[in-house]
C-alpha cells in the first residue's frame, strides 16, 4: 500500500460449488498478498462446512456469509443447479444487497468497501453493486475457450448447427468458433448445446450460461483463471466483446505462496504415505471432480479398465458419487492391494507426487490446470459444462494427454490409461507444456504481469 493510499477492501463472492470456490480464494489469497482487504462470500450452508483455519489466515481476510435460500436439507448436486441458481437469485440476491450496503461504512476493523470480484454465473452481484456505486468485475471460473464457445452460440443458433438433434453425427466440424476451425467438433461444444437425449428438449441452461456471457461484457473487467500461453487465440477473440480481460492464471500456481485452504469436504491425507510406499510414476490418480455423478454400469466399466491396465490406483471417490457400494466392488475386482480409495484427496499434493504416473479426470477446469501445471498426463473422460470443450484441447491442442469423450468402455480405459502412463511423447508434450505455464506465472511472466496490472486497475476503481 502506497503511503496515503486509502486501504482497498475488495468482496469476493463465488458461485457457491467446490470448483469456484477454490480458484476465487487462489484469487483471494493472490489479492492478500498484494495487501488488500478480502470480505469473502460463502453461502452460510456452505461456510458451516468450510475450514476456518482460512479466517485466521489474515487480519485482512474475512469470511461472510448470505443464506442461498434452500433449506438445508435440500440437495445442491448439479442436477439442482436451477433451484440453486432461482434461489440465490431472490433471497441470497435480498440478504446480498444488505449486506453490501452495511459494508459502505468504515466499520473501525474494516474499510469501508470499494469493489466486487463476482462470478460471472451470478449477474446480480455486479448489477447490485453498480447499482449501489460500487464497481464490479466478473470472474469466470472456466476455460477461455469455453467462455468463447458461449459467446459464439448465437451464430452457431443462427446456422442451424445448435441445439444439436440427439442422432446428428457428432464428429461433424464447426466452423464458426473463432480460431477452432480445424479441429473442433460439434461433440466438444457445451454439453447444454445438444438437444436432451430421451427428451429431446433444449437444455435451458443453455439460454442461461449464453446470457450470462453476454452480460459480462457489462462488468468493469472480466477476469479469467488462465494463461495466455495456454489459451491465446481465445482470449484475443473474447477481448473485443468485454470492457478488459485478465487472464491471470493458473491462479493456484501463481498464489502458492500464500495458499489458503479450501475443500468443502474432509480430505484424506492418509493417501500421501500409500503414496510414498510407490515407485515413480506408477500410480493412477482417479477424480471425477466434485459434482459428477455416473451409474453403477459407468462404474463397472471405469473399474475394469482400471484393474485391467494393471497399474495402481487412487481413487477420490466421493460417497455421492454412484448410486451403490463402489469399495466393495474394487475390493471384489481382486485390486485391493493395488487400490486406494479415499473420499476426497489433497488433489494439488497428490498430483505433485512423484509416484503419480497420470491423471483419469472429469477434465473440470481446475483439474485440467492441476495436471498442467504439474506435467502429468491426462486422461479425460468429460461429462458437462466447458469439460467437453477442455478434453478437446487437452487431446488435440495441447497434446498433454487423451480425450476419451462420449464413450467409457473397459478395453477404451485400459487402452488410454496405458496410452498416458507408457508414451513418451504425452509425458513429453505434459512437461513442456507445464514448463511454459510455469514461465506464465513466474516474475515478468504474462500471469504475474496481469495480476500485477489487475491490482492496479483494482486501486485505481477504488480510488
Ligand atoms: N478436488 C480435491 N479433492 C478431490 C477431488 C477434487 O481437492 O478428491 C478439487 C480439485 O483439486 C479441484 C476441485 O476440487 O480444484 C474440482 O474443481 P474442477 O473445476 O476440476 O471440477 P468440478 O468439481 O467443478 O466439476
């Protein structure tokens, strides 16, 4: 903080699911370290959950909370995203825009506050806050290409190629993504583009993640967790359509330092010593992520390909995860020595371990940064929102691993996990690529430099 300067108190206020929770705190800790005061905002189902160890972290940081309107007990999966989202849109939107303008006044502890940091999946924060004088800028939580794919579905509607018929061949080229031209097909679009499989109704989050985009042109700055080695070409296309862009990520490589804790579920740490007792490269990490849910047949499938490629396996395996007892099936697949499942693991810790040979993911966003920045090949098995578009350019862009979309068949699980654990190539492209995000992020490199001109621009909306 320059001498005279009045301190900055920026509110931060993610959509309230694990994924964009942890990069908006990889953003706040980022923001502490650059000496500015943090109100960040959960949902208070999801701060009774949380660690508070991240409140002790700073003097500058605090945590708060507005109710997102469900009752307790009411699930919050992604199959009830609309009741979350209708939800927070009335009664978190009301306790929100209280508790923004009780945060007008220096209240002694805290300074007054003189901007928001909100998702851009909840418009109503940065219209609140503009609407109240404060600025706003918006943080999308996935990959540029994605956002651009959104941004693009107006003329993808307009030539007839979205909503995509359930039967249309799905390997068919799209043309009209900017910069996607040569390998982007219909099948790596948004899950929401295609048309309901036994329905055959239009997915209506479609509508709404389309309007969303749109509406973060009006925010003062869009900021995104990426790097512009990684995603170039999209970011130069999003830029005309938003005020400014900041591609400042991988965020959790850039604030590492200053790392705050941030799972919603109890990790299990145990795993890191199975770990230790593994020779390099020998292990196959398993994480579908925090929200996906597949069938007990998927599951079969998964586990046989597994058990068949041979190799160790963890497995974070989320209680919720499938419908019946998964543990007692890996325990009867005869792989209990080779096995270990945990609930949820210490993701970032568990990639960075050298007994780690690659990675069977959802391809989310945060875990396709994860395994980039840690060089280990992927193997992606994609199931909605921006993971379709992600495993394309993990397979076909970046070449750091293996895309194996719309199929999970056991021989095409043993094939591809063998694929990323045994090619010298994958492993090859996956550790020059996370060299060059690395650079991204270090000093002088385009992330840090972004962050840098971030908090300036932070500042000087304060001023
Ligand atoms: N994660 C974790 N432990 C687990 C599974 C996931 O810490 O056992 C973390 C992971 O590191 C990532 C986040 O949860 O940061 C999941 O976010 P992502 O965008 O990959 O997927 P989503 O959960 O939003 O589908």
């Amino acid at each position: 903080m320059q001498p005279g300067m009045a301190p900055v108190h920026v509110l931060v206020f993610p959509w309230p699911m694990q994924g964009h929770i942890n990069s908006m705190l990889h953003l706040t800790a980022g923001l502490l370290g650059a000496g500015l005061h943090i109100t960040f905002l959960h949902t208070d189902h999801n701060l009774r959950r949380v660690d508070r160890a991240n409140a002790a972290a700073s003097p500058r940081l605090r945590l708060m909370s507005v109710p997102d309107g469900l009752p307790d007990d009411h699930p919050r999966s992604v199959d009830d995203i609309k009741d979350l989202g209708r939800s927070l849109r009335t009664t978190g939107s009301v306790a929100y825009r209280a508790l923004l303008a009780s945060l007008l006044v220096d209240d002694g502890g805290f300074p007054k506050l003189s901007c928001v940091v909100a998702d851009g999946l909840l418009p109503f924060a940065t219209d609140i806050a503009e609407a109240l004088g404060v600025p706003a800028l918006a943080f999308r939580t996935e990959s540029a290409c994605s956002l651009l794919a959104y941004l693009s579905v107006p003329r993808l509607v307009e030539l007839g190629e979205v909503p995509i018929p359930v039967g249309a061949e799905l390997d068919a080229p799209v043309h009209c993504v900017p910069g996607m031209e040569g390998f982007l097909r219909r099948r790596d679009l948004p899950s929401s583009c295609r048309l309901h499989a036994e329905t055959h109704d239009v997915d209506p989050m479609l509508q709404v993640l389309v309007s969303y985009t749109a509406h973060s042109s009006r925010a003062r700055a869009l900021i995104l967790n990426t790097a512009a080695s990684l995603e170039r070409s999209a970011l130069a296309h999003i830029a005309p359509h938003m005020r400014d862009v900041f591609a400042i990520g991988p965020l959790h490589a850039i604030s590492a330092a200053t790392a705050l804790p941030t799972s919603l579920w109890r990790e299990d740490d145990g795993c890191m010593a199975w770990l230790d007792g593994h020779a390099d490269r020998s292990v196959v990490y398993v994480s579908l992520g925090s929200l996906t849910v597949i069938s007990l047949e998927q599951f079969t499938e998964l586990l046989s390909g597994l058990v068949g490629a041979g190799y160790a396996f963890l497995w974070a395996l989320r209680p919720d995860m499938v419908g019946a007892s998964p543990k007692e099936a890996i325990e009867k697949a005869g792989n209990g020595g080779k096995a270990r499942i945990v609930d949820w693991a210490p993701q970032r810790d568990v990639l960075r371990h050298r007994a780690v040979g690659c990675f069977l993911t959802h391809a989310g966003w945060n875990s396709t940064l994860e395994g980039v920045v840690e060089g280990v090949p992927l193997v992606c098995w994609p199931f909605f929102m921006d993971q379709q578009i992600n495993s394309r350019f993990v397979g076909t862009v970046w070449g750091n691993g293996v895309d194996m979309k719309d199929v999970c068949e056991r021989a095409v699980v043993e094939r591809m996990v063998r694929e990323a654990m045994e090619s010298g190539e994958l492993r090859t492209s996956a550790q020059a690529l996370a060299q060059q995000v690395r650079r991204d992020v270090a000093e002088g490199g385009s992330s840090t430099t972004e962050f840098h001109r971030l908090v300036s621009f932070i500042k000087q909306l304060s001023c």
